[in-house]
C-alpha cells in the first residue's frame, strides 16, 4: 500500500510539469462541473421519505403557506376612527414607498368589495345552498314569515338608510342571498373582529389588523433585511406623535434576525479562534504555509464530492453542503497526522511506511460510516452522505499525494525543538491511576445515563428569539387570536376538481366537529369554492327545489302582502327572474375574479398537482382528530408541533439504526484491513466507550440533541474513529519495534483535537442556540474521544501486549482461550513461536517461513546437546532462535543480525526477555564460550572473513542451513559431516 504513494512520489518529483498539469486540470474540470451544480434551499429535504412523508413534501413543495407580515395597530382607548385613519396613512405609505417588497395588503375591504361579493353570490345563489338552507327556505315561504319580512323591509325602507335597503330588497325580498353569504363566513379564521371604515378591527376596538405579504421568502434574508429596515422607518414616523402606535411581527423577522446573530458569532468566534490557529501551527510546523497547505487536500476532496454529485442528480442540498463543510474538518486530520510524521521524521519512506495504512484506514472507515446514511429516508442526509464519504477519500488521498512535495521539514532531527504540545505528547497517560480511574468512573456514570438524553424535536429550540419580537409576538398572538395560531388541513389531488371534491368531504367533516364541539372553529372554502360534481349536484337541488306551483305560490304570496304596503305589482319581477334562471356551473377564475375572496391564500393550482387549504383551531390541542382526518385519501394536517414531533421524532429512531449500520459497517472494514478480531475490537470499543460517557455527561448536564447537533455527531464519531485508529497503529509499532511510538500520533492528535476545539468549539461562545448546541455536543464528544484514545485504548494495549510481552508471554488473542495444546504443539511449539510474532507487520511471512520450516527447525534443535552456547547468524526476524530457545531453554542463544529492520523485530519478541537468548548488530565479546555456530542465512561479504576466522578458533560445531554458502573450507579446518539432509548440514570438529 505505501508502496505505491512512494512510487508516485518519487515520478512526480521526477516529472513535476505532469504534476502541475494534473493538478490544473483536476482543479479547472471539478470546478466548471461543480459550479454547474443547482442548489436546492429547500428545507423539507430533511423530511424522511415515506407515503405519508412524501405527500407531505409533494404538498409543501406546491402550496403557499405565505409568511405573513401582522401588523397591529393599538391604541389604549376605544377608537376606531383613529385606528382606520391610521391604517389609511399606512397603507398608502407602503403602497408608495415599498411596492418592490410587497405583494399584497389585506385587511382592508372597500364597499365595492362587498357589493361585489354579494352580487356573486346572487349571480349563482345554487352553489352556495346546501340542503339545511333549503329546509330554511321552506320556513321562510310561509305566509306569516313572507308577512313578516315584507312588513320589516318597508320599516327599513322608509328609514333615512333606505336607499341600501331598496339595493338588496326587490331583486331578494326573502333574503335568500344571505343565506349563501353565511358560507363566506366560514372563510374567517376567527369571529373575534368586526368591520369598521372597511377595515378589520377587533370587536373592542382597541385594535385593527393588516396582514402583509411579503414578495421575498423569508430566506432571502438579504432584501427582507433592506425591506424590513424601510418598514421599520415608515412605522416608527408613524408612531411618532400618535396616541395610535403600530407593531409588526412575522416569521421573516426572525429569518433575519437568525442570520445576523449566525453571522455575527460566526466573524467573532472564528475570527478569534482561526488567528490563534494560525499562529499555533506556523510555531508548531515552523513554516508560516502550513495552514494553507493544509486545507488544500479537504478543498480538493470538497471539489471531487460536488463534481461527483452533480454527474450522479445534477442537484445537491444546499443544507447537506452546509454541514458537509463542517464535517470536512475530520479530513484536516489527515493532513496533520502527514506533517506530523514529517516533521518529527524527514525520511520520506519511513513516512509512507508509517502513515499509508492508518490514513487510509482512517478515511475508508468514515467514508463507510456516512454512506450508512444511505440508509436514512431523508434526500439531504443522503446527499450528505455521499458528499463527506467522497471528500474524505478524496482528501486523504490528496494529502498523502500532494503534502510530502510541498512541505519541507527540517532534515537534522535534533534541530526540531520541542514545544509544549511535543512535551504533552510524550506523557504515557495511561500510567496514570488517577487518569484511568477516571475514565473508568465516566463511563461507568455514562451506562446509567447515556438512555436518557432526550431529543428535542422543537425546532423554536435552536432559533435564535430576541426579547423584544418575542414580546411583540405574544402581544399580536393575543390580539389575532386563532388567526396567528391555526393549523392546516390541506386536501391534495391530481386537478384541481380532484382536491376541491376531496376538500368538499372535508368541510362536511370539519362542519360536523364544529357542531359536536370537537373543535373550536374552522376556516374552509368548502362551503364556497365546489369541485365540477358539487355544483352540478347544488343546481339539481335548486331546480328540484323551486317546483312550478312553488314558485307560482310564492309570486301570489309576495303580490298578496306586498300590496297591502303599496308595492307595484311589477317591484319583484327581478327575483322571479332569478327564480326562473338556468344556472351553469363556474370555473376557478370566476371564483378568483372576486378580489375579496382572497382564494390564493386558499387554493394552488399546479400543472399535475394542486391543493386546497383549510384551518382550524382547537380548545386543546387534541392530534387523535387530525389522525382521523387524515385517513380519509388526499387529505394530510399540517400542525408545525405534532409535524415536527411525527418526522423529526423518525429522523431520531432512523439515526439510531444509523449508529448501529455505521457500527457493524466500520467494523467489517477493520476486519478487512487489520485480518484480526482482536484488534478491529480493540479499534471500535473506544467508539462505543466514547459515546456511552458522551451521552451520559449530556444527560447529566440536560443538553438535549436536535436536529443540527444529532447530525453533527456524526463528525465526532469520524474523529473518535480517527484516533482510534491512529492509536491502534500506534500501538501495534511500539509493540513490533520496541521503540517509543506514541509520541508523533498523539502529537498528532492533540492537533486535532485543538483545531476541533478552536474552530467548532469556539462557537460555544456564540449567542444563537443552534451554534451552541453544535458546539457543546462537539467540545463533549472531541475531549471524551481524547481521553479514552489516550487511556484507555492505550491501557488495554498495555495490558494485552506490552505486560505480557514484558513477562515472555505471548499477547493475547481470541484463539488462545480455545487451542488445545496437543502433542503437535508439544512437538512444534507453534502457538508459543508465532505468539511472538502475533499483531505484527512480518506475522504473515514468519508463519508462512515456519510452517516450510518447521521440520527442520526440529531437526536442528536435535542437534544441540544441553547447556551448550549457541552462536547464531542471520536470524529473519528470529524465528529460527526464538524456536530454538523455546525447544532448548537449557541452552544459551547469541544472534548477531546486521540487518536493522530484523534486528528490530526479533529483539522485540516476547521471548528475546528470556534470559537463554540475545540479539544484537555485534559480535559476542566471550565467542570463546559458544562452541555451536548456526548459520541460517549466507552472510554478508564483509563479515564472511570474521565469521571464517571465529569458526576456526571457536566452534565445535557448525549447522549450516544455507544451501549458497560454500562450506568445503570447513573440511580443511579439521570438520567431518554428520548430517547432511533436507539443506541442513552439519559438521563437528575432528579431535
């Protein structure tokens, strides 16, 4: 594996312009591809996937829950005049001053509104009766009521407001018309306002209402921003020298007030924070280039994620983008653990012996863990999936690739000095008892807790609500009542005639809880606004109705009554030209050519897909109603509350199927990486150790998780994997080499960590609660990560290797609590050889070289007589020695190995602590007392001449298990051969 980045190294050092090149390249393509790429801002991208999920998306992404502006208009006393001459002047500002920012003004309803309204109900009366009207109508055809009302319409016609009375009374005598005006009250969220001047104002008159709507999203914060400042300064003019004062409150205003709070923390925390940063690394790395270089591979890993997005959908979240920027900070990781190593070590072989594996480990293990959000039913998460799994490849790759050619560290070892962080590195924390004890009572205290953190799925949690619009809010909630507190029902179709039929069904259902008192009131244009089916049906019940003789009966009836008050004859003839009429059903423009219907805040009407709104509101909240309603087919409520409690509350059980697929995911690379259960387990435990003391102290402290935060925790498993893995490798070169390890990679680490810490961890200082909530969850989980990478991991290392190594024992493994020892292992003392080797780079050779050996290694071993001195040469990792020593511990065993990678694994064996063996680059001082001289390997040129010389003087006995060395010399020097057989030859000494 290391091989190969060497091999790339090494070409383009030699070919630099095809590096450049390359580089170039990468960088123009991906960013033309990923600047093509379309944004999506659309927040119900989080929403997890499901039939009722997936209506519920279809429904948001096609209806237009605007988001009102309510102006409130107050005056302390009863005043209506003063109220209405307010909202006049404020108005016309508005209209003059900010028609760029506003779509409409409602709350204002002129005379010709309702004239206009009444003649479109009289114009097709039919469609606005239902069967209870008509059993109305039934009462009122009697004689004494026709009586009776002809008799009131003169009083009213004779009064001085008699001109409005003879309007409605000719072509209506019986008032029917009012009738279907009823059903438009049904159109009002709430009963609580009258009409005064043409303008809305409460039945105390202590307050008028203006709804405006804006013509930005509330997302656009940047025009809401200008349009809300120019708003602010014509109310406050306004206000000025008025007993009349005007308030506003809307969700835009939080929008933008959101966004400045993010970006002021943003520019203050990190501002802060990235200076210290900076200047930590420069001192740190000793090259003021060194924070660029360092972000660069998690640039180009950002760049290569995109680009791959925008081949695979064209379109990526902008919301997975967003968090995806801050997860690319575990691929930072990488590039530190590569400088580190560097610094600490200008061998650029040693360099890629020693990083290669851990940081591709490190980047394959997070990339499985966020695809597992594949898994997740949520487009967002799974965009964010694939953006942080490609950018952390992408990124370690670049960094092993590009960092060694860019960065230059110091070539005399010893002139790199040691600072503070070199100095904590060092420190062997899980010596420390108190430290381990520590750990240990966390994570005892997380087991009975890390069940109880709660998710808050209130997504008001993690706005940021200043005092004053938050009062401002409470005081229009107050004075609109229902009208700024309403939950929706939205009926849902392929046509339009297909959502108003189901809408239909609906009104009937809501008119019935109203009536049972299930439900405080409603708005719907059920009654009003009918599907194809419903107006026919409406007219069929009309002409049903007004039989001939009916109507013959009540022309008599009026003619009688009428002519008694002094009516012609002919003063109806108008009414009995709308009982005669043939109606015709209308369209949805003729509805909306009412102005004062408002039926776009009702009805959307989209090419496959539209949607028809209704509101209600409830004594108490009771959601086993809105469940009901929502069995019936094309019907789905929409209460922000329960809305948030049904999907986000999925999203959390969702995540917990996530921890567990990351888990066994992470666990199957480990396993294809390290071919060994012990240490994928020795690896992962830490994660879990982690997350069970993380979660406790967040219960303890009552920090809950969100939406943002559950998400970002995903960022602090990478990092804890991270360490884990680099303490693993850590670990594993200690054990093999014998030499301190720890050092570099915990350096690297604890670099990490306060990149970690001065980046996300700043923003704890910040004043949105979103941003602190990402931040406490990061700084819990970074430090407790810290901690159990560096003691515990470190400590269970200690005791299944470095102790037990220590004491001449094989480490532990799985399969030494089920082998048998057996004759065979009598025999051979495989396990008790290869448990020397076990955990190492050279296991796998030095298996495969003695289980070809084995037999004449046992042949050898016949060979030594008890008590002898052995002198050894040329061991390969000695596992010929350790054999040897283990079959004949009577014997003493000197090895002299000039090969220092060999050296450094046999002299670090379990069994080169026995007291019967020695390893070392230099010859024996006593030679004189090791009469066997064993041979396993044709030596080198320049000792053939020593080793010939020490053989004469010395030996007794030379076994020879090189078929190359040429041995003939030895008959000259007096040896005769004993054994000759299977590449051994074995000579003594004539006396």
């Amino acid at each position: 594996m290391h091989k190969f980045f060497l091999k790339l190294y090494y070409f383009f050092r030699r070919q630099k312009a095809i590096g450049f090149l390359l580089l170039i390249l990468f960088v123009l393509t991906g960013g033309y591809f990923a600047s093509q790429i379309q944004l999506e801002e659309d927040i119900t991208k989080l929403i997890p996937s499901g039939e009722k999920q997936d209506a519920l998306r279809k429904v948001l992404d096609n209806t237009e829950f605007s988001d009102k502006l309510i102006i409130a208009i107050s005056s302390e006393e009863k005043n209506s005049e003063e109220l209405t001459a307010y909202a006049s002047k404020l108005t016309d500002s508005l209209d003059k001053k900010l028609p760029e920012y506003i779509t409409k003004i409602q709350g204002e309803i002129s005379e010709e509104g309702i004239l206009e309204v009444y003649d479109f109900v009289y114009q097709n009366l039919p469609l606005f009766l239902n069967s209870r009207d008509y059993e109305e109508i039934d009462s009122r055809l009697q004689q004494d009521s026709i009586q009776e009302r002809l008799e009131s319409s003169y009083r009213d016609l004779i009064s001085p407001t008699g001109f409005i009375t003879k309007q409605f009374l000719f072509k209506d005598p019986l008032s029917l018309t009012n009738l279907g005006l009823e059903k438009l009250q049904e159109l009002q969220v709430d009963d609580s306002f009258k009409i005064y001047n043409n303008y809305l104002v409460t039945k105390d008159e202590k307050h008028l209402l203006l709804f405006i709507t804006p013509k930005y999203p509330a997302s656009e914060t940047r025009n809401n921003e200008v349009f809300v400042e120019k708003l602010d300064q014509i109310v406050s003019d306004l206000n000025e020298n008025s007993e009349v004062k005007a308030e506003y409150f809307g969700g835009v205003l939080y929008a933008i007030a959101n966004a400045k709070q993010i970006k002021s923390d943003i520019q203050f925390t990190l501002s802060i924070a990235f200076s210290i940063l900076l200047v930590l690394l420069i001192l740190f790395y000793r090259r003021f280039y060194v924070p660029l270089l360092l972000f660069l591979p998690s640039l180009f890993g950002a760049l290569a994620a995109i680009t791959l997005l925008y081949f695979l959908k064209g379109s990526v979240s902008a919301i997975s983008l967003g968090i995806g920027a801050i997860l690319l900070g575990i691929s930072l990781d990488y590039a530190l653990h590569i400088l580190t190593h560097f610094r600490n070590n200008a061998d650029v072989k040693i360099l890629y012996r020693e990083v290669s594996k851990p940081i591709l480990m490190s980047s394959f293990t997070t990339a499985i863990a966020f695809l597992c959000l594949l898994f997740l039913k949520s487009e967002a998460l799974n965009d964010l999936g694939i953006f942080a799994a490609v950018s952390v490849i992408t990124a370690s790759v670049f960094a092993l690739i590009l960092i060694p050619h860019f960065y230059k560290p110091q070539k005399n070892k010893k002139k790199v000095k040691n600072n503070w962080i070199d100095k904590l590195a060092t420190q062997r924390f899980y010596q420390n008892k108190f430290l381990v004890g520590f750990v240990l009572l966390l994570f005892l205290f997380g087991l009975f807790f890390f069940t109880k953190v709660e998710f808050n799925v209130d997504l008001s949690q993690v706005n940021f609500e200043p005092k004053n619009i938050k009062q401002t809010e409470e005081k229009i909630k107050q004075i609109a009542g229902e009208a700024a507190n309403t939950t929706y029902l939205v009926s849902y179709g392929n046509d339009i005639d297909e959502a108003l039929s189901r809408n239909n069904e609906l009104y009937q259902e809501l008119k019935n809880l109203e009536e049972t008192d299930k439900i405080k009131r409603f708005s719907s244009i059920g009654g009003v606004v009918l599907s194809t089916d419903k107006q026919t049906e409406r007219i069929e019940a009309w002409e049903e109705f007004w039989s001939d003789s009916k109507k013959e009966n009540l022309k008599n009836s009026l003619l009688n009554e009428s002519s008694e008050l002094g009516f012609k004859a002919e003063s109806f003839n108008r009414f009995y030209e709308q009982l005669n009429k043939d109606f015709n059903g209308i369209f949805l423009e003729d509805y909306r050519n009412v102005s004062t219907l408002y039926l776009d805040d009702f009805i959307n009407n989209n090419p496959g897909f539209s949607t028809v709104t209704s509101t209600l509101s409830f004594t108490e909240s009771n959601p086993a109603i809105l469940e009901k309603l929502e069995e019936e087919e094309g019907i789905i409520a929409i209460d922000r509350k329960q809305m948030n409690q049904d999907f986000l509350g999925d999203l959390k059980s969702e995540f917990n199927q996530l921890i567990l697929f990351s888990l066994i995911a992470v666990f199957i690379v480990l396993l294809l990486f390290y071919r060994n259960l012990l240490l994928s387990l020795l690896t992962l435990l830490p994660i879990a150790i982690t997350w069970i003391i993380a979660l406790g102290i967040m219960a303890v402290l009552g920090i809950e998780f969100n939406i943002l935060n559950i998400i970002i925790s995903t960022f602090i498993f990478g990092l804890g994997l991270d360490y884990s893995i680099f303490i693993t490798n850590a670990c594993l070169k200690e054990y093999e080499i014998g030499k301190p390890a720890l050092k570099t990679y915990q350096a690297s680490i604890l670099l990490s960590v306060l990149t970690t810490l001065l980046g996300i961890g700043a923003l704890v200082f910040a004043q949105h609660p979103a941003l602190q909530s990402v931040s406490v969850v990061s700084v819990i989980g970074v430090l407790t990560a810290l901690l159990v990478a560096f003691v515990i991991q470190t400590k269970l290392f200690d005791l299944l290797f470095f102790r037990r190594k220590l004491a001449q024992k094989a480490p532990f493994s799985f399969y030494s609590l089920v082998k048998k020892s057996g004759s065979k292992e009598q025999l051979y003392l495989k396990n008790a050889l290869l448990g020397n080797y076990r955990y190492k780079s050279v296991y796998s050779a030095a298996k495969k070289e003695f289980t070809q050996n084995r037999e004449r290694f046992l042949k050898v071993s016949g060979f030594l007589n008890p008590g002898e001195k052995i002198f050894m040469l040329n061991s390969n990792y000695g596992i010929l020695p350790v054999f040897l020593s283990l079959k004949n511990q009577e014997n003493k065993f000197f090895v002299l190995d000039t090969n220092k990678e060999n050296r450094k694994i046999s002299n670090n064996t379990g069994q080169s602590n026995a007291e019967n063996i020695n390893f070392s680059k230099e010859w024996p001082e006593n030679l004189i007392t090791y009469p066997v001289f064993i041979i396993s390997k044709k030596p080198s040129e320049e000792i053939t001449s020593t080793l010939k010389e020490n053989i004469s003087r010395y030996a007794e006995k030379v076994i020879i298990l090189s078929s190359e060395y040429e041995n003939r010399w030895l008959i000259d020097l007096n040896f005769e051969i004993i054994y000759r057989q299977d590449n051994i030859l074995v000579l003594k000494r004539m006396d």
